[in-house]
C-alpha cells in the first residue's frame, strides 16, 4: 500500500495525528521561553587584578605584563587586550568561536595560579570572569521623595526596594545609582596628631580594635552552658569621640639620638637601659589620648561618588540585571508585582518610584509584531491562491496547512529547547510562505488527474504519487542550505542563524508530511472540486510565444535572445553587488540612545554634572524626546560577585534618552541634529559619543565605527607623534569625521619617591607609606558603625585645611617598629610633582592606541575604507619599532562575509548533490542551478531599489535563495523526464512541461513573496533585523 493510499484510507489516524500535533504545539506555545535574542556564548574570559594606589605604569610592569605572558600560550587563543589603570588591570583574553569557554577560563585560572608567586603581594588575587555582554539591566526603576531627607530616601531604597527586589527569582544584582549615603568621619588635626606623637594609621588600628563584639567560647556550669562574648562595638556615634587614640608619653623617644639605628648599629647598653627606666617611672604619669582630643568625629554625609537624575530631578536610579538563564519576562513581571507591592508602603513613607527603562517591553513588541507579520503574510498567502484557484474551498484547504505547520514547529521548538526570539520567529515568519508551496503543487496535481477523468480517490492516490519525490527533493534542498550556517559559520553570526535556521528546517519538514497526508485525504472525503479554470493571459504568453515558432531554427533563436537578456541583466548585477554599503548587521532602532561624556581623567564630580546639565538642558528641548535619564559617576562600593566594579568615573557621564514611540524621525536621525548642535557647544574638553541603545549586536561589529586604526609600539613619545601624524593624514580624505583616539591624558601627579633602605631600617614598608598618605587624602575605612541593622563606614583622614596643603604630606607621621615611636614622612620618602598617564593600553602584549573615525552620510563606507587603506599602505606599510593596521568594522565585515560565502558556496554544492542523486544525472541539476545566478539579478535590484545594504543578513537571504530558487526548477524537470519517459520530444516536452507546471510554480513564488511583504516592509520594533531578509528573498524569487 502507497503512502497516499494509506492516508486516504486511514483517515481517522490522520485527524487524530493532525489534531494531536495542534493540542501540543498549543500548549508548547504557551510555555516557551520569550527572549529578544538567541542565548549567546562569547569566547571570551577578564581577568581582573586590583593592587591598591599603584600607578597605571606600575600595574602595567608589576601586573598586566606577567598576566599576559602566562595566558599568552592557553591554547586557541585569539586575542589579548589590557588596560592598566590606577589600582587595576583588566586583560581580556579572547578565543576563537567554538572553543568551549568552560573549558578556557579553567585553563586561563590554572596559568593564573602558577604566577601568582610572581605578583605583588600586596595585590589582591587575579579573578578570572566569564565574559557576558547580555548582563545589561532590564529594568531601571527612579526613585525620589521630595519630603525626605537624602540620608533617609537612600537607607528606605535599600531596605524596602533593594533589598526585597533583589529576592526575586531570576535577578542576579540590584545595583543604586545617585543620591547619599550615610558616613561617619572621623577628621584628624594633623598638628595634634603630631604634637601627641601618633600616626593616622594607629589611629586607623585603635578605631577598628575598639569597635569588636568577639565570641569567647563557652563555660559549663551544672545544667548549663554559658556562651562568654566580648561587647565592645560602639552603641552611639558620639562614643567614637571617647576611643582611645593612644596614649601621651612625657618622653619624646624621637628626640634621642637614633644615628646608630640609620648606620643600623646597635646602640649603647647603657642608654637602652635608662630608656627602659624612664619608661617605668612614666607609666603612672601617663594621659589617654581620646579621639576628641585630636579631631572631630561627625555623623555625616560621605563624599559623592555618583549623580543620578530623571527628567532634570535628582533621584536614586536601581538597576537590575537578570540571571545569565533566566528569562527576562518573567523575570520583569515578578518585579513589577514585588515593587507594586510595596508601592503602598513606601508612599506612605514619603517614596515614590517610576519604571524609566523595561527592556521587555521591546521584546513583547518585537515578538508581537512578528505574530503579526506571521500572520498577515498568511492571509496574503491565502488570497493569493483565492486569485489562482478562483474557488474558496480548495483555498482554505491549502492554507489549513500554514497553522497545522506552525503549531508543529512550536512543539519542535519546545522539544529543543529553542526559546521564542526574534530570529527563530523570523524564520517562521520567513517559512509561512513556502509552507504552502508543497499543498499547491500536491493540490494541483490533484486536480489535473481530476481533469483527466479520474475519480477522487484515484486522481488523489496518483496525483499524490507523481509529486512526492519532487516534493521531497524540493524540501531538501531548503533544508539543506541551513546545514551549513549551522555547522559551519562561527561568532555571532553562527549563533543568531542557527534559531532561525532550525525554525526554517522544522517547518520544511512538516510541510512535507501534513501535505502529503492531510491534503489527499482532505481532498476525496471533502470532495473539494475546482471550477472550471481558464488560464490567465500572462501565465501562458511566454510558451504560447514559443509555440508560435514553429520551425526549430525560429525556437532556438527565441530562446538565444532569451539568455543573453538574462545574462545581460545577471552581469549589471555583479556591478551593482559592490557598489552597495556593507555593514555586519544593520542598527536597530530601540527608540532610545545613549550620550557618553567623557571628560579629562581627575576632572571632579561636580564640573561633570554642569556639562551634564548643559546638554540635558538642549536635549530636553527637542519635540521627539520622552524622558532623560542620567548617571554620573559611580558607586565606589558596588560589588558584583568578588570583584569591585567602578562603571564610571567623576569624569563620565551616560545620559540615556528616550523618544516618544509615535514620532516623526528615527533615532539615527535625532542624533544628526543633535550633533550639529553640539558643534557650537562650549563642553569644555568633554568628548561627548552618541550610540544607539547597545544591544548584543554591537560585539558583532554592528557598535564599532567604520574607521579604527590600531598602533603598536613601545615608546610613548614617538607613538604619539606617529598618532598624531595617521590622524592629521586621514583628515584630509573627504567623507572622514569625527577623528578620534583612546589615548589617555597625562595627568598632574604627585609621587612619593621612597626611599627604601631608609625605610627598612625604621621598619616601615612602602605599603606603610601609601596607606598613609590615602588615609591622609581619600581616608580609610577603620570599620563599620552599626544601628537598626544597617552599617555605615567609619573613614579616617585628615581635616579639610589639613588635606588641601600638599606640602603637609611630608610631614605625616609613621610609627617605626624599630624605635617604637613616629617618625615624619619626609625622612624616608621624597614628595616630586610630575606627570603620569592615567591608563596604558595593549593589544597582543604590545602598547596600542587605536584612532576612530566615522563616515561622512553623503559617502559610501565602502569607498572611504578604501582611501584609507590605501593612504596606510602607502606610508605606513613597514615601520621597524611600530605596527598600523586598519581594524573595527572593516575587519568584521570583511571575517563575517568571508563565512557566510564559505556557506554559501557549501549550499550550493549540498543542493547540487541532493539533485544530482534525484535525477541520476550530473548535467540535469546544472541546468536547474541556473536559476540562482539568476535569482542574484533580482537581489542586486531589490537591494538597491530600498536602500538595503549589503550585510550578514542579506547574504543569509542568498545563502537561502540557493536553495528555494531551485525548487520551481525540480519540479518542471521532474515533469518533462516523466513526459521523456512516455515518448514525447525533448523541445515539445518542455514546453508541455511550462505549461502544466507555469500556474503551480507561479502560485508557489508569488505566496512566498506576497507573504513576506509584511516583514519587507519594516514597521515595528526590531524590524530592522528582519527587513533585509525579506527583501533579498523576494527579490531573488521575483
């Protein structure tokens, strides 16, 4: 028994399957995962390495150098960048795609662990992190309360929101921007320090060792244990004051004479013991010295670190990141449902919140408006075989198989854990139109053999039979160029594809198997009859014109002509093809974009916030602008996981803006005219950089500028020169603005030149130093104040007149272990001004500074990058001490279409086997592949008729296009070998063949183009990800 004939026959086994598939596909729908993009593993680990006050040049030699040695020989490495920084190295080692990162950061850690001898011992351990760019906030909630005191507003944010927000299932952090936070400051006179004989870290030491609550252990006694603790923390701020500083001694040990401690000999017996006699007599005559008595201790504000205001008012911004596997949707709904929760609470406090940013909001549309797209495309799909078929029954049955098909492939989807993205809900969006292709063709075969004469059932049962191997290997060759992306094309490209390339493959798949059995069956026991067709005009002009020829010589001349039209038009299309701007991936348009401002490194808090001011000033003014939100600075206590993050500093700001969702102009160009007002701007040295809203996208290349030159050496003065020099060069191309480099300022330093045999025979190391002189100027936390379950950092340092004289450095006290009394900073240490850079960076274990630029909109990136090679390979081909090289977009684009052509020309050949093994013949599938050459001419003009650009996923378009093209093509060879096979002459069989087969194929192109119009057209959130498939796919069909 034939397959068809076990459908029609089995008819109760094909509704129940059929309704099965739909029950589950259902329910599957239901619970699939909803996320804006595929999960994405970068190969890519940081190491992060603190060593406290230690300079950039410092951390670059003691730090980052033997890092990067050690790391340099983990295999499938790709790439080393650093930054050294005050205080900090980061390295970021980056592999090749498909290493398994797990598996890297295991081997980056055991190379970690076999230098850690070699490090400082001062530095903190290097803490290697996997990295994830997806671990951006999705939900920033403003905070404000006109009523409260600041102190106030941030202790209720903490305990109320924070601290219960961040119970929520799924969030990973809840990290505070703005307002203030509560300190106590314990402010030292240094001239009572002095006259008193202590140190700042003594008194650092006596603050930390008073405030102790210490478990003892435990005693026995008869029935009973007694736990024995001591309390000694401080109950009130003002017991700070009466801590014991040190004690007063009458004897001024440092006025000895301690000449034989710096010739380091050992003085005389006797003097040591009169010392030691003095001593005795003087411990009855000994003062306390109370902190009272050499500072005040105030209950204060600590010193801002960060701004945050919403729409020109000072708030306290929260900002949640989710968990790396949770799902962001859900995630934001148990959020939203705790805060309003609380929202009754805290308003009867005084508290009020608003949500500025939800990042699942533009996943709901995006995914809305995919559905919508899927579904409007079916309609069209549906109304364009009511023009052909010109009847509603057989129709609807062809259309039956679009929502039989899609609620199959959201089983499928379930079963593999494919989540509901923009990608794999594109691929189905992109499939409902060629969903319908195998019902047509099954369908019409169908009625032809009804045609024939044949009764139902048998015009059925044959109908069916003649088709499925051209049906089958039709599919297969659609199934088939997605094999390749799958496998073969690594990064992000890869990895975005492969959802959509799945969702493509489990569509063909069902779309064989519920036409082949739903379609026969439904097409005898229904009795679906066609009316009496009459052929349209334009369906048969070009075989009734070839028919009209009738000597062969008049044939062959027609179709001669008809070639060389097509290969004129393919060859105008390999001109058109380069000339096209090429992009990785195009922008998306989220409706917000962010303002980076960067100022001069040590430019203070308060200068960044009147720049700040200045633009929300001019951004506020503007008609499509919603909400600006912005952050300055950062928290210096932010933890994530063990590593502190300081996201900003004093000198930057982001200012986030939103627009209006119904507006007139796209964020690309609001920040056109926002640049042209910046033009005559005074910033004041700020460097001020408008980005799209930053998605996954940009580590794709879609955020890097079109121009970055990378320089590597060693010599900072030179390759600054040279820099200079590139950029000067490159201004002078027409198209090229916004030239900019990473160089970090030098910036004014005051050194604090040790000099260590000195300070070992004191005993005091250069940590001693460095210590104090932060303690002096920034303050140390001695420890933490307690009350009411909260702790509040206790920060020692000297008094404001005291911390604003440089000079007094020198005379800061250190206590010598050797004496056993304080000695003056200057007498082992040398104070010089100078300046220092405030970061070094390296790429590949070299020093480099990279130069940005972008590109002109009245010129094509294409040509500049062009220019500017050249100008690159002209002067600066074979330098002997440094390296230029042309980087950023123009090396993504150029590794990104290098893969997609690799997976191009790998589907074509798979769709040549797979035809070839069909047909048993190696010349036949050649034939039918002059289609895809084809197909390019109508690419080349789509593209060029919307202004699409040429990137990763238009190429995907053709990569795809290689293998529908061809199946209108097996379909009519099909025909014309089963016509060979009875008799008829090649010439007369595949007009015969054009014939029978022009309505089908037509029905099958035109479904799948009128079904992606939706998506061709671009409207809605994250359509700019979809629209170049649609129309490279459309043109290609056309």
């Amino acid at each position: 028994m034939t397959l068809a004939e076990h459908v029609i026959h089995k008819k109760v086994t094909v509704v129940m399957g059929t309704l099965g598939l739909i029950i589950l596909g259902s329910i599957t729908f239901s619970r699939l995962p909803q996320e804006l993009f595929p999960p994405i593993s970068f190969p890519q680990v940081t190491i992060i390495s603190d060593y406290k006050n230690a300079a950039p040049e410092e951390i670059e030699t003691l730090i980052t150098k033997p890092i990067e040695e050690t790391v340099g020989s983990v295999a499938g490495l790709k790439r080393i960048e650093s930054i050294s920084r005050e205080g900090r190295s980061t390295v970021t080692v980056s592999f090749n795609w498909g290493q398994d990162i797990d598996f890297a950061a295991l081997a980056v850690r055991e190379k970690i662990d076999l230098i850690k001898d070699r490090l400082p011992k001062e530095a903190e351990d290097p803490v290697v992190l996997k990295f994830d760019p997806l671990t951006r906030p999705i939900l920033i909630l403003s905070v404000s309360g006109e009523n409260l005191q600041p102190i106030q507003l941030k202790l209720l944010t903490e305990k109320m929101l924070k601290d219960n927000l961040e119970k929520v299932e799924g969030v990973a952090s809840v990290f505070l921007s703005g307002g203030v936070n509560r300190e106590v400051l314990v402010e030292i006179d240094q001239a009572r320090l002095q006259a008193n004989h202590l140190s700042l870290l003594e008194i650092v030491k006596a603050i930390e060792e008073a405030n102790v609550s210490y478990p003892a252990g435990s005693i026995k006694k008869g029935l009973y244990e007694y736990l024995i603790r001591t309390v000694g923390e401080f109950q009130a701020v003002r017991e700070i004051e009466y801590a014991v500083a040190g004690v007063d001694t009458v004897k001024d040990l440092r006025r000895e004479d301690t000449s034989f401690v710096e010739k380091g000999e050992r003085g005389p017996r006797d003097t040591v013991d009169s010392m030691r006699s003095d001593i005795r007599k003087e411990l009855l005559e000994k003062r306390l010295v109370l902190m009272r008595d050499i500072g005040t201790v105030t209950d204060g504000i600590a010193d801002k670190t960060s701004i945050s205001r919403f729409n020109g008012k000072e708030n306290i911004a929260l900002s949640i990141q989710k968990q790396a596997s949770a799902n962001t949707i859900q995630v934001v709904d148990q959020l939203k449902l705790a805060a309003e929760e609380l929202k009754e609470d805290l308003e009867s406090r005084g508290v009020q919140y608003k949500i500025i940013y939800d990042h699942s909001e533009f996943i709901r549309k995006s995914l809305e408006n995919l559905l919508g797209e899927a579904l409007s495309g079916g309609f069209l799909a549906f109304l364009v075989l009511f023009f052909f078929l010109r009847s509603l029954a057989p129709s609807l049955l062809v259309t039956l198989s679009i929502p039989v098909t899609v609620v199959g492939v959201f089983f499928m989807m379930g079963t593999f854990g494919i989540t509901l993205n923009i990608m794999s809900l594109g691929g189905l969006a992109l499939a409902v139109g060629m969903i319908v292709d195998t019902s047509i063709v099954v369908l019409e075969n169908i009625f032809r053999r009804r045609q024939l004469g044949e009764d139902a059932e048998t015009g059925a049962i044959r109908g069916t039979e003649e088709v499925i191997w051209p049906v089958l290997s039709s599919n297969l060759t659609t199934i088939a160029v997605f094999f390749p992306l799958i496998v073969f094309v690594p990064g992000i490209p890869g990895q975005l594809f492969k959802d959509l390339s799945w969702t493509v493959i489990y569509s063909q798949i069902l779309s064989v198997i519920v036409p082949l059995t739903l379609i026969p069956m439904l097409s005898v026991y229904l009795s679906v009859r066609q009316k009496e067709y009459k052929p349209i005009t334009i369906t048969r002009l070009y075989t009734d014109r070839l028919l009209q020829k009738s000597s062969p010589q008049s044939q062959d001349a027609f179709i001669r002509k008809t070639l060389g039209f097509m290969l004129l038009l393919f060859f105008c299309s390999l001109f058109i093809l380069p000339v096209l701007e090429r992009e990785v991936l195009p922008k998306v348009d989220q409706g917000q974009f962010l303002v980076k401002v960067d100022l001069p490194i040590g430019t203070r808090l308060e200068v960044t916030d009147r720049i700040s001011q200045k633009l929300e000033a001019i951004f506020a003014q503007h008609e499509e602008v919603k909400d600006i939100a912005v952050t300055i600075g950062s928290e210096k206590t932010r933890r994530s996981g063990e590593v502190a993050v300081d996201t900003l500093r004093p000198s930057q700001a982001v200012i986030l803006i939103s627009l209006h969702e119904k507006r007139k102009h796209s964020s690309v160009e609001v920040i056109e005219n926002f640049k042209k007002q910046m033009e005559s701007l005074d910033v004041e040295q700020a460097r001020i950089d408008f980005l799209l809203q930053e998605n996954e996208f940009q580590f794709a290349g879609g955020g890097l500028k079109p121009i970055l030159i990378e320089v590597k050496g060693y010599e900072f003065g030179r390759m600054n020169k040279l820099v200079d020099e590139i950029k000067a060069g490159i201004s002078k191309i027409k198209g090229v603005i916004e030239i900019q480099d990473d160089r970090a300022e030098a910036i004014p330093e005051t050194k604090l030149e040790i000099d260590k045999k000195r300070a070992a025979l004191y005993g005091i190391s250069a940590l001693d130093v460095s210590l104090t002189a932060k303690a002096a100027i920034d303050g140390v936390v001695a420890t933490q104040y307690r009350e009411a379950g909260s702790e509040f950092d206790i920060r020692v340092r000297l008094s404001e007149p005291d911390r604003q004289n440089m000079r007094n450095l020198e005379n800061l006290l250190l206590y010598s272990k050797v004496l056993d009394t304080v000695i003056p900073l200057k007498d082992v240490a040398r104070i010089e001004a100078g300046m220092g850079p405030s970061e070094v960076r390296r790429t590949d274990q070299e020093r480099t500074v990279t130069i940005s630029a972008d590109v002109s909109k009245a010129y094509k990136s294409n040509d500049i990058l062009k220019h500017v090679q050249a100008f690159l390979r002209q002067n600066y081909h074979d330098l002997e001490d440094f390296q230029v090289e042309l980087s950023g977009k123009a090396r993504e684009v150029r590794e990104s279409f290098s893969k997609v052509i690799f997976a191009f020309i790998l589907a074509v050949l798979l769709v040549y086997m797979i035809m070839a093994a069909q047909f048993e013949s190696f010349v036949q599938p050649l034939i039918i592949m002059m289609t895809v050459p084809l197909a390019l001419i109508g690419v080349a003009v789509a593209l060029l008729a919307s202004g699409t650009s040429l990137n990763v996923i238009s190429l995907l378009g053709i990569v795809l296009l290689s293998g529908v093209a061809v199946n209108n093509g097996i379909v009519l060879i099909e025909y014309i070998n089963q016509l060979r096979m009875e008799g008829v002459e090649l010439v007369q069989a595949a007009m015969e063949a054009s014939r029978v087969r022009t309505r089908p194929i037509l029905m099958s192109a035109l479904t799948t183009v009128i079904a992606l119009i939706p998506l061709a057209l671009g409207l809605g959130e994250g359509a700019e990800l979809r629209q170049p498939l649609a129309i490279t796919t459309m043109g290609g069909l056309l």
